[in-house]
C-alpha cells in the first residue's frame, strides 16, 4: 500500500498525495458492529427513525476508533443495550427535546467485544459504560454535535480498554 503511494507521488507530485484521503493513505483497523434487540433499549431516542439516526452517529464513533487499532485488527462489538444521556421532554411541538440535568440520566451502553487478528482473538469481554459524571468538566458543544456525551464516554473507554494495542 505505501509502496503505491510513493509511486503515485512520483508520478503525480506531492500536491496529488495530499488530495489521497487519509483513510486511504493510512490503513487501520474496522469494526464491526451489531446491535442486540434494539427497540428494547432503554432510550435509544424517540421512535424507530430517532433511533437509527443515534445508532448509526454511535456506529460511526466506533468506526473512527477502531481505525487507531493497528492495520490489520477488526473490533467486533455487540450492543446489548444503550440508555442516552438525559431525559426526552414533551413540550408542545417539540417532542424530542432532550433535556440534561446532570442527575439521574446519564449515559450508559452495555457491550460484548473481541478484537481478532487473522481469525484470532486478542482480547475479549464484557463493558457496561456509564459517565454519572456526564456534566463535569464540561467543555462547550457545539450546537451540531450529536451525542456529544456518548461520544465521549465512548472514546474513554476504548482509550482505556486498548491502550497497549
């Protein structure tokens, strides 16, 4: 792969190399990702459409880290459940407003993982992430980022479970 990279900067010029997408100048990791009875999640978001839309935003967190896994390691992840951080408000014409407190309603999401290198498994087990400290130390967000919360709990838990990866 690096080695048809270079020859593509030879023959191309340098500012040809820095058009290639990262993902394709640097192989990675993946992830596999499947979700267990997912209407039965304690809050997935409002609804079936709700709830794919926050499931895949959740896919793709996995994605990103998994592709820090050396090239070649696959995570596979199976979601048994996922409960949102805050509480849904019904309020007039807005029925999907999620309302944080700070209080009872922080995130958690329950999972089984394995992490295989040509057909082996290199680590495996059983994570309940959960952030009851969801609202400290917490950092502006931005009015677009989905599952802010999530994501990060998420990311702490993949920097803490794969760090000698």
């Amino acid at each position: 792969m690096r080695k048809s990279l270079v020859t593509f900067a030879a023959t191309c010029g340098l500012a040809a190399l820095a058009a290639v997408p990262p993902s394709v100048a640097h192989a990675a990791g993946s992830v596999e990702v499947s979700y267990i009875k997912p209407q039965q999640f304690a809050d997935a978001g409002l609804g079936q459409f709700d709830r794919d839309r926050n499931l895949e935003t959740l896919e793709q967190v996995f994605r990103k880290l998994a592709a820090k896994l050396p090239d070649g390691q696959t995570l596979k992840l199976q979601i048994t459940d996922v409960d949102l951080a805050g509480n849904l408000e019904f309020r007039g014409a807005r029925p999907d407003l999620r309302v944080v407190r700070g209080g009872a309603d922080w995130p958690q999401i329950d999972l089984t993982y394995s992490v295989l290198q040509d057909g082996r498994v290199l680590k495996s087990g059983q994570a309940h992430l959960s952030d009851p400290a969801y609202t400290f130390g917490l950092r502006s967000i931005r009015s677009d980022e989905r599952m802010y919360f999530e994501r990060r709990m998420v990311d702490d838990w993949f920097t803490k479970t794969f760090k000698e990866q």
